[in-house]
C-alpha cells in the first residue's frame, strides 16, 4: 500500500507539483494548528474568546498588527494558489468527456481553469472542485481577521471648574459655589424621580440639563466616601501634578467629542471675577431667601471663600444620531459637559475662551423661584485661564480570535486531505495541458468532427452561441462530416483575436465593477468639507468609520472582508485571461517547428513541467501583485475593536475604511 502511493506521488508531470503544493499546505496547516493550540491553552482563553498575545504601546502594536496581515496575505495567497491548481487539474476532463460534450457540440477548455468544464467532467471531479471552492470563501472571509488590534478610547471623565487656589490647598465646599449639583445647571432646578434627572419646578421632563454630566442627588455630597466628593478630592490633591493646557488646546481636547486616550479627568482653571482670586463667596453669587439659606448651610457657608464652582462626571459616546455632530460624521451623545463649550464673543483675543454656565432666560426658570434663589448674573461667565489634564498611559493590544483560527485552520485541512486524494485517485487520463489533448486527437481521431479539418477556435464559439447548422464564417456552409472545399478567407488575427467576446466582457466588468467600488470608497473615506486623503495605515483614530445597524460581529467581519473575495475574483480572472493567451501560444509554437509535446506523463522524448500553463515568469508576479493588493485591502477595510466604552449601547458595530 505504501509503495502504490509513494509511486503514484513520485511520478513526472502535475502531480510532483502537486505533491509540493500538498507539503507546503500542510506545513502552513501545522503552523497554524499550533498557534491555535498555544493560543487556547493560554490562561483565561477558550474558544469563544480571543487570546491577547502583546501588549504594547500603540506605535508597537499598528506595527505590528500590518506585519502580521502581510504574513496572513502571503500564506492565504498561496494556499489559494495551490487550491487553484487543483481545481484546474480536477477541472480538465479526460477524453471520455470530450466526445460526450463534442456529441452536444460543446468544447471545452484544456489547459485553462474553466468552469464551463464542470456541467462535463465526472462526479469525482465536480465533487472535489466544489469542495475546494467552498473551503475557499472562509479564508477569504475570516483570515484577516483571525489577528486584531484592539485600541482605548475612554468614555468617562470628571470635571472640575475652580480657581487656580483650588489644587493649592484652598478650601472648597462641594457641589460648588455654583450650588448646583452634577447633572443641574441651576440651584432653582428640582431632582425628578420618573427621569432620573433635575428639572426646572413644575415640569415633569427635560432638556435642559443636558450637558451638565451625569445627575448626582445633593445628599452624596455629605457622604465623604461617595464617588463624586472622592473624585473632587482627587483633583484637587493631584491636579496641581497634572498636564496644563492652553486654553485652545484644552477646548479641543475636551469639548470636540474626542475620546480620552491621553487625557482623562482635568481641572479647568478660571478666574474668579470675585472680591478674592481664590474663588466665591455665596453671599457674592446668591441672595437666598431664608429656606434655601438654611437648607445650603449644611453644605456651602455663607461668607467663606470657595474655590470651587462645579465638578461632575462626563461620559462621551459616539453614536449614529442623537445630539452634537462632530467632524467625523458622528453624533456625540453627552451624559457630557456639552455647556463648556459655549464661546463668548467678550473676549480680548479669539483664543479667550468663556465658558456661559448657564442661560437663565433659556432655563424657563420662574419668577419667584428665580427670586428665591437671587442668582448674581455677573458670575455667569467665567473666563478659563488654562486647563491640568490627568495624564494615562496609552496602549493599544494585539489579540487573536480563536474560533476563526479554527475555521481557516478546518479549511486548510480540508483543502490539504481533499488535494491528497486527487493525488492518489485522480487517474491519468485528464487531459490537463494542451500537448495532453494533441497526443490523445493524434493516437484517437475524434469521430465527432470528421471531416472539420479547417474548424478553428472561432468556428467552435459559434457552434455554441449561434444555430448549430451554421459552423463558418460566411454563414452559408452547413455543419455536416462530409468532406469538402471551404472557402479560404484570409482574415488579420492577432494573439489577442483568440480571447472570445464573452470572457473579455467577463474580465473587463468584473475589473471595472471593482474599480467602481474602489472610487466610491475612496470619496466615502474623504472627509464631508473636503477632499481628503487624511487617515493612518493600518488602524488609527483619524480614519473613516462605517456603521452596520444590526449587521452583528459575524456580519461585520463578512462585510469588511468580502472585498478580499472581490479581489481575487479579479486574480482568478486575470489569471485565466493570462493562461488563455500564453495555451494559444504553445499551440501555435507546434505549426511553426518541430518539437516534442508538453504532457503530464512523458515518453519517449515528450516533455514535462512542474506548471500546468503559466510559466513562473508570469505566475510569480502575477500571485506577488495579488499578495500586495490583497495586504493593502487588508488595512484599507477592517473591524476594529475599541475598549473604554466610546461605543459603549450601541447597537451596531464598526469598520474602519482608509
């Protein structure tokens, strides 16, 4: 038994490359297998979760991350290229199946990937080609994604609007000398229970609130263990050690929908407008009737100096439709500070920047509630002076799906034991390369087309597109097996005339249909004010996002991969037209001179190769353009995975386009 297979895969002709192309897939199999194998042993991995293999910062990890796609590119070429000579050689059929296509005057191709063979060729053949094809689309689809680069764009921050005193060891009486607490623009506004929100009295639902940070009861203020006095003391015992910005450089950062990489929580510092730098006083800012005088003692002296003006918890998410539009095309959606955006126009320079707490005529406060409260006006608009950013340490990781490792590593398998049989099975009489047909037509004249001595190639597209009693290109001669004169017409040809019509029209729509979703792609990733090629390589903040409403982790990875898929329908097309040209060549080569036929299995002084059609100085440019395009796509058209809760409820994932 081992001495029948180790004389079938040690014959000449196709099978020896055959045999190679065995070897190297299953060398790329085995490598995979044992990534896969280390990766699932790791500590907290399974096969429904992913396996972090580095941990780096961002520069490292997109490095990286690109490396590792090119490795994919290459092995998935050639494991695609090796299951493409195996279609080819289960796609040429024997002599058998000539004469019966020939009786239903069809041709087919011989050594050229042809799926007009398959509706001919046995059932073995059929069988092991769809296999192959089929094991094909999961490479195509899931392997670039297998590896993965996740990044963090943090959601949630505090801020804090004090003096300079503040972070210096001045006092300050939480919620501020704004006494409005997180969540309230103003002292006048009542905390709701069905919304979960403060609201101006009176009113049951509200807008008005929003861009304040998220909504704390006044009654956590008392509590010095509560998340927003800790966050409070936080600031201001580090804030003096954090980061300053201009004032230009911190609207951006924090006022623009960014998410927080570099930056986290920050301390806007502005000038007091009061008696003292060191902040307010209440007696200066309000002018409260007796009860709301005796209820704010218990938080908020009266004559001290508070260095404090408001401090809440800010949560920014990125999300397809709600209420700020950012230049990326996104909608901001704030639990945020949307008010500290607000410019005035009193400035002294156009980098001042004013923040307007609050527009009592827009809050709809009334009357006597405003006059309860004695709200000073003056104090409205605070002047920032800069900002102390809380720096963090940025990182990014490099992780690896393990349930698409084993569908590719499946498929490899597959495609490696399906391609061993047709080694071992396959019997000899295919006939895989044109010298195949000629050796088989000179031993065997096929009854079919005797007496057609001077059909041609374009004789035979018009038996199968046009009425079958018309065979020449006059149109008067009948297709009959008796011998006779037909008229000689000298027609110009050229090497390109062989290409029939239909798979020009074939290969050059496909090419244009690509290039069409290459361009629309190109001006979706321009930014909407103008044409734009801004944007990293690979993986990066600045790049196009596209949102897939309810498309699921499955459908986004089909989505952004199945223009892999594309691409190498165009190889495939582009390969078959090369191979088209390149038979008509050889074949021609026999009426110009002597020379021995090119078989699968050679005797005598018949000859053989390693390749079916192309040869390597077209073959290997031909996969190493589709290896490099392929790579490119690859960090063209991703998902990307974000940690830190930007997208945090939405429904939909992401694709980055370039």
């Amino acid at each position: 038994m081992n001495s029948d297979i180790l004389q079938v895969f040690t014959r000449d002709g196709w099978r020896r490359a055959g045999l190679i192309n065995v070897i190297l897939a299953s060398i790329c199999g085995l490598s995979m297998l044992i990534c896969f194998a280390v990766s699932i042993s790791r500590p907290e991995s399974s096969l429904n979760t992913s396996t972090i293999i580095l941990e780096s910062e961002c520069s490292n990890t997109s490095k990286i991350i690109v490396l590792l796609h090119l490795l994919i590119n290459i092995l998935s070429t050639l494991i695609l290229a090796s299951s493409n000579y195996f279609m080819q050689i289960v796609g040429s059929p024997s002599r058998k199946e000539v004469d019966g296509a020939h009786k239903c005057l069809h041709s087919l191709d011989i050594g050229i990937p042809a799926v007009k063979n398959i509706q001919f060729v046995s059932n073995f053949k059929r069988i092991c080609w769809i296999i192959l094809g089929l094991t094909s689309l999961p490479i195509h689809l899931f392997f670039n994604s297998v590896v993965f680069e996740t990044s963090f764009q943090g959601s949630d921050w505090h801020l804090t609007i004090a003096t300079e005193a503040f972070t210096r060891g001045a006092n300050f009486f939480p919620p501020g000398a704004s006494l409005a607490p997180a969540g309230s623009p103003h002292p006048a506004f009542e905390y709701n229970e069905q919304c979960k929100c403060y609201v101006p009295p009176g009113i049951e639902h509200s807008w008005y609130n929003r861009g304040y940070g998220e909504t704390v009861l006044l009654g956590q203020y008392r509590n010095k263990t509560s998340p927003i006095i800790q966050s409070i003391t936080k600031a201001a015992t580090w804030g003096s050690n954090w980061t300053i910005l201009d004032p230009d450089a911190c609207r951006a950062e924090y006022t623009f929908c960014k998410p927080r990489e570099q930056y986290r929580d920050v301390v806007i510092v502005v000038e007091s407008g009061a008696g003292s730098a060191e902040g307010w006083s209440r007696r200066e800012v309000f002018n409260l009737n007796l009860s709301l005088s005796l209820t704010w003692d218990l938080y908020v002296p009266q004559n001290d100096t508070n260095s404090l003006w408001y401090s809440t918890q800010c949560t920014t998410i990125k999300w397809g439709g709600s209420v700020y539009l950012n230049d990326l095309g996104y909608r901001c959606v704030d639990r945020g500070c949307g008010f500290i955006s607000s410019r005035s126009t009193n400035g002294t320079k156009p980098s001042d920047w004013i923040i307007v707490f609050h527009n009592s005529s827009e809050l709809r406060i009334p009357p006597d509630q405003a006059a309860a409260v004695g709200y000073n006006e003056a104090f409205n608009n605070l002047a920032v002076k800069y900002c102390l950013a809380e720096t963090r340490p940025i990182s990014c990781k490099v992780g690896i799906s393990n349930t698409l490792l084993l569908v590719v590593v499946v498929c490899v398998f597959t495609k490696v034991a399906q391609c061993s049989v047709i080694l071992w099975k396959l019997p000899r009489s295919s006939l895989i390369t044109p010298g195949d047909a000629l050796e088989s037509f000179i031993i065997t004249p096929d009854t079919q087309t005797t007496g057609l001595g001077t059909l041609d190639i374009l004789d035979s597209y018009q038996l199968e597109t046009r009425l079958h009693w018309y065979w020449s290109l006059d149109g008067r001669s009948r297709l009959t097996s008796e011998t006779k004169p037909r008229r000689w017409l000298p027609p110009t040809r050229r090497l390109l005339h062989v290409i029939p019509r239909l798979v020009w029209t074939r290969t050059y729509s496909l090419l244009l249909f690509s290039m069409a979703v290459l361009i629309f792609a190109l001006v979706s990733s321009s930014r909407p004010d103008s044409f734009s090629f801004r944007g990293s390589f690979g993986p990066g903040n600045e790049n196009r996002t596209i949102q897939l409403l309810n498309s699921g982790y499955l459908g986004a990875l089909i989505i952004a991969n199945s223009p892999q898929l594309l691409l190498s329908l165009c190889y495939f097309s582009y390969n078959t037209f090369f191979t088209r040209l390149l038979a008509e060549q050889e074949w021609n080569s026999y009426g110009r001179k002597y020379q021995p036929l090119r078989v699968s299995f050679p005797a005598g002084k018949q000859t053989s190769s390693y390749r079916l059609q192309l040869p390597f100085k077209y073959s290997v440019p031909l996969m190493s353009i589709s290896a490099l395009c392929h790579w490119l796509l690859s960090n063209a058209l991703f998902v990307f995975i974000v940690e830190g809760g930007l997208y945090l409820g939405i429904s939909w994932y992401h694709l980055r386009e370039y």
